[in-house]
C-alpha cells in the first residue's frame, strides 16, 4: 500500500453535519419550523440566539470514480508551498511547526467559489493550478464522501459559514448551495457580537475534540462572514510501544545545538525510506489507512533548510521510495506541541493578493449586499504523539470583512534525536493529512 503511486501532496478535509435546501439563504429570521429544527451541534454549544436554518440537510456527495488528474496534480503543489510558506519564520527560530494543508484547502475551496474575475483566477491557481471550479468541487466532494472512522481510528471534520444578520446580508443560491451540497456545510446566521464569538469557539472545541479550544478572537465591526473548518485525528499504532520500548532519559539535539531530555520510543519498522538529502521511515495506525512518515534531513542539511528545498515532487518520490527490503531501527520522541499562524502573508506570496486587497477583492459570488475582502486566515493546530498513537487537530477561519473597513494590523508572518520533518499520510491517496517539524520534543 505504500508504494502505491501517488501524485498528490495534498491534505484532505472532509466535513460534517451540513444543511438544506437551494432557497436563497438570507439573513432574515427563518420560519419558526427551521429554528426548532436545531441539530445538536446548534443545541449543545450555540447561542440561542443564533439561527440553523438547515439543521435537517443530507448530505449525498455527488458520484465521481476517480479523481482528476489535474485536481490531483494542482493540490500537490498548494500543500507544499503552503507548508513551506508558512513554517519558514518559526522554524528559523527553532520552533515547532504543524499545518494541515487540507484544511486551508476547505475553508478557502468554499471561500473560492464566491470569487469572480481576477479574484477567482488567482485563487484556482493557487489551490489548484489548471483546474476549474466545477471540477475542483467535485474531487472536493469525492474527498468529503470517502472520509471515514472506524473502531481503530477516528477522522473527523467539519465546515460551516457564519453570516451576519445585523446588516441584511443575503447570500446568492448559488454560493450557499455549493457551500451545502459540495462542502457539506452548515450555515448559521448571527449577530456577530461576543456571544457569537463565543459560538463560533464553542463549535471548534466541540469540531476538534477539544484539541483547539477557540481559534476567533473579538470579531471586528467590518467583519460580514467566517467559513470555518475543522479536523479531528486519532488514532493508534498498529504496534503500540510496550513500556520497555521507551527511554524516559533519551538526548535530543535541539535546534540550538542544546541537548535536552525527553522520552525516546525504539522500534523496528518495515518501511524504510530515503533519497539523496534525508532518510525516515513510515510507521502504520492501525487499520492501516494511514501512517507516520518521519523524515530525518541529513547531518549536513539544517532543517530550514530541507523543508526550503520542498517540493510537491520531491515529497511525492521520498513516499513512494519506501521499501520493504530491510528493516528499520526506529527512535523517535514523544511530544505534544501546539501551533498557531496567520496565512494571510503566505497566501499573498503564493500569488493571492487580490482576495486580501479591499480595492482589487471581487466576492459577487457570495452576496451583492456589500463588496468583501479576505481581511484574515487564521489557522490552528495541536497534535501528541505518544506510546499508543496520536491525536491530532485543525482549524481554519476565513473572515470576509466589507470594503472601507478600519486600516488592518501589519502582518508578522533513523533515529529522530535532532530536528526532523513528519506528515500522517493518508496510505490509500498518498495525501499528507497533517505535515509538521520537530525542533525540540520537550517545547509545547
């Protein structure tokens, strides 16, 4: 199953609990059938006072046999530069670093198809180069219907599109049906005062199994929408580690070039890969759907400046090198570390400038009310790895703000003893679900 041939270095979300029919979602109160139709997302952790108006939704994904090879190809390059885009800061400074590319991918995918003119072009071609909307939608939706839990590991995640009441905003049929029938989405209107604010955390927490306990803070005055999206990763090894199988006094090489102490995890693995700057090894959950790929950069190669040289390709190659034909002795440390970003700076480097600029920003497609702009992306993760397995969370926020709005903040933007590369890799696509560093096991 590891060697099966990829193209892809990709992230895939899928979403939970979406919502109704076509009509044209407005912001204006629904019929008192829809506000008693609540699911219990919207009775466990939503303010009262906020409207589910599509509680009752099914979600039936659209068929589609295989993925488009375009689709593929496109969204291996975003989850790449993504990476590298957003890590460089932190990790010159010997940070722990976590993104979930699909993540990103979702919430801006919805985001997208409320873009019109250059706006869209710019978009589509950073997520997924030569690939129309109809088409990413699909493979989107394909990636949405074949996420699954089972008793040997749970893979969860989770859209929705929050709207503000107060100001009349009416989204068009088309947007809010994508949003629904492609994404899966759930739609909630609300004032967008602290109780919404509260709300929207209140759902991550509830989305991430607690890993994010809140990724908004005070939403501004200008602020008309957030499409959210959230994962949830948990799952144990296919061999968990027995007690001595664990080093509580282990060294590790910091990025500093400090040594510390931290609790070092031996075993022998199957699959062990390489290529002529690193070496690592793939470490099955169980069920074998996915697993932990480790990649140790060679002694002469900084960390920086391995995951600088980073491509879709060389990803892709280092995967599919895995063999079989020697054993591994494996050592790798235990850690828990939260990670936070802003993308905004990242995104714009990539080549989506327009969405951010309050003059160039073209979102018709989501509501003539009021011209938007991407005025944030804020993304969150959290990730342990133990002896059993790992859990491991996401959470991405896209907020549209009205043009005009207050002048934005200026953005700031094998053996596993010494800083080293990981991704949990979906084994059946070959999609990293989670692509992270370690440059000190024992920092939070």
């Amino acid at each position: 199953m590891f060697k099966k041939v990829i193209s892809a270095v990709l992230a895939i979300t899928m979403v939970m609990g979406m919502c109704s029919c076509t009509d044209t979602v407005s912001s204006q109160s629904p019929s008192s059938n829809h506000s008693s139709s609540q699911s219990e997302v919207g009775s466990s952790v939503l303010d009262k006072s906020i409207i589910q108006p599509t509680a009752n939704y099914q979600f039936s994904p659209e068929s589609l046999e295989q993925y488009d090879e375009k689709f593929i190809s496109g969204v291996n390059g975003f989850s790449a530069q993504l990476f590298k885009n957003t890590v460089k800061q932190d990790l010159s400074q010997g940070k722990n670093t976590l993104v979930s590319p699909e993540s990103v991918l979702f919430a801006l995918g919805m985001t997208a198809n409320g873009a019109n003119g250059e706006t869209l072009e710019q978009m589509r071609n950073v997520l997924c180069k030569n690939v129309d909307m109809q088409t990413f939608n699909k493979n989107m939706n394909k990636l949405i219907a074949e996420a699954s839990s089972s008793a040997d590991f749970k893979f969860s995640i989770a859209n929705s599109v929050w709207v503000k009441n107060k100001d009349g905003i009416t989204l068009s049929d088309q947007f809010s049906k994508t949003c629904k029938e492609s994404y899966n989405a759930e739609l909630f209107f609300a004032p967008f005062d602290d109780n919404t604010a509260r709300s929207m955390n209140s759902w991550v927490n509830e989305k991430t199994d607690k890993m994010i306990p809140d990724i908004i803070g005070k939403l501004d005055a200008d602020t008309m929408a957030v499409l959210l999206n959230c994962i949830a990763f948990d799952a144990k090894w296919q061999k968990e580690y027995k007690t001595e199988d664990v080093n509580e006094n282990a060294k590790f090489t910091n990025s500093k070039g400090e040594e510390v102490t931290c609790a070092m995890m031996h075993s022998t693995e199957n699959n062990y890969i390489s290529d002529k700057d690193s070496t690592g090894f793939i470490k099955p959950y169980l069920g074998g759907k996915y697993a932990f790929m480790a990649i140790l950069p060679n002694e002469d190669i900084r960390l920086s400046d391995y995951v600088e040289s980073l491509t879709a390709e060389k990803f892709t190659a280092l995967y599919n090198s895995a063999s079989s034909n020697s054993k591994v002795i494996a050592s790798m440390p235990k850690f828990t570390y939260d990670y936070n970003a802003k993308l905004n700076e990242p995104l714009i480097n990539m080549g989506m400038s327009n969405a951010f600029d309050s003059a160039k920003a073209d979102f018709k497609g989501i509501t003539n009310d009021t011209e938007l702009f991407i005025g944030s992306v804020l993304h969150k993760t959290h990730i342990q790895l133990d002896e059993q397995g790992t859990k491991a969370a996401a959470a991405t926020a896209v907020t549209l703000d009205a043009k005009g709005a207050i002048s934005r903040e200026e953005f700031r933007y094998v053996t596993l003893d010494r800083p080293y590369a990981y991704a949990i890799m979906d084994t059946e696509t070959g999609i990293p679900v989670f692509m992270g560093t370690v440059c000190d096991p024992t920092a939070n």
